[in-house]
C-alpha cells in the first residue's frame, strides 16, 4: 500500500484546458514536495509547502497543501505541450524520511 | 554548478552477473540517496546517507545490494547478483542538511539498468 496516493493515474487532455491532480495520504507530513519528471530524466523540484492551507503559485501552476497536512493538489491553468511528463508528489513526516507517490503522467496535446 | 552526475546511464547484463552505479553528487550537498524507480511508479528509497554514515539502509536488499559512500563525496551501488526483477531505473540524490531547506531533493539522470 503507497502512504501517498496519487490520483488520475494517467490524464491526457488538450492544449488549453484546465486540470487538477491530487495527492492523498491518512498520514501528516511535515512539508510535501511536488517534482515534475521527463522520460529518462531525473525528477525536478516544482514547490515545497509547508503550511496547512498553504497555497502556492508558480506562473500557470497552483499548489495547495491540506489544512491538517495530509493532502495536497496541483492545478494547472491552460495547460501546454510542455507540461507533459510525470507528476510526482512526496511527503516528509520529518526533515529526512521521505516517501513519494506512484505519480500522475499527463499528456497534453498540442 | 554542475548538477548530480550518474553514470553508467544505461547498463544491460545477464542474471547473476554484478554491476555497479556511479553517483557524484552536487558539491557541498551532505546528504545523498539511491532510489529505485520501476516503470510507472515513484521512486523507492533503497538508501540515505549523512557524510559517510549509512542512516537508513532499511529498504535496501541488503542480500544482493551494497552501497558505500567512503569519503562523504560519491558513491557505488553494487548488486551482486543480478536478478531479472532488479531491471529498473536506479536514481541518486542529493540535498544539504539544513532547518530550511525541507530535504528539498536534487535528482541524476539516473541509470537504466536491463537484466536479460
């Protein structure tokens, strides 16, 4: 069983449209990441939320953190061809033990 | 600055041969972690080190799966014997101690390993 569950698995949509995956957990975390990985690449740090309610926003990407620290979700606005890859969210229940999720691979079609 | 250097980037070998991964991670990143990522799933914690401490070798296979780090600088993963179900990407880290820094992760490339 994963501590964290990423949800769709897979999403492919079109160039433009909105979307919002989501990152699950019965645990509490002490921050959350979320990473955005390319095939044959190494995962890349999006954000890192600290805050319960905290919300985050890099250019068309809103990150929020749950009020009681369990949950998190990432919605993109008008979404590009380069968005597409692997979604992947991670939690720390302290500073060193971290532990990510299957991860949400998005598609998005010109 | 350079980013987290792994090498081999690929590796294909037959069952019970062994291999060996490469990692050099960022320069003055105290901490660094070998992951493994199967196909469609996030990546595993096999294991953390601080320096050149072994602080959590928990998840790793430690039957087959070595790993050093001797110097606090680079260090090897090793599997010995190799099995078919090890085939996966194998992906080091490495992130600086710090109240702040939230254990923010700096990923390698990674290397594909294939066992035939």
């Amino acid at each position: 069983t994963q501590l964290l569950e990423q949800s769709p698995q897979f999403l492919s949509i079109q160039e433009g449209e909105n979307l919002t995956v989501y990152c699950n957990s019965s645990s509490v975390f002490s921050s959350l990441q979320w990473y955005r990985q390319e095939p044959g690449e190494g995962p890349v740090l999006l954000v890192t939320v600290v805050t319960g309610g905290e919300v985050k926003k890099l250019k068309r990407l809103t990150f929020q953190f749950g009020d009681a620290r369990k949950d998190s979700s990432l919605h993109i606005t008008a979404a590009q061809p380069g968005d597409t890859g692997l979604y992947l969210c991670a939690g720390a229940r302290n500073n060193n033990d971290m532990r990510f999720g299957a991860g949400t691979r998005l598609t998005v079609k010109p | 600055e350079a980013g987290v250097v792994q090498s081999p980037r690929y590796k294909i070998i037959e069952k019970k041969q062994p291999v060996a991964f490469w990692c050099n991670p960022i320069s003055g990143h105290n901490t660094l972690y070998w992951y493994l990522q199967n196909l469609g799933q996030g990546p595993e914690l096999l294991i953390r080190y601080e320096n050149e401490e072994a602080v959590d070798d928990s998840q790793l296979p430690k039957d087959r799966f070595s790993a050093e780090r001797l110097k606090g600088v680079d260090s090897t993963l090793k599997i010995q014997p190799a099995e078919l179900g090890d085939s996966a990407v194998y992906l080091c880290a490495s992130s600086v101690a710090s109240v702040s820094s939230y254990n923010e992760q700096f990923f390698g490339p990674g290397t594909r390993l294939t066992v035939l």
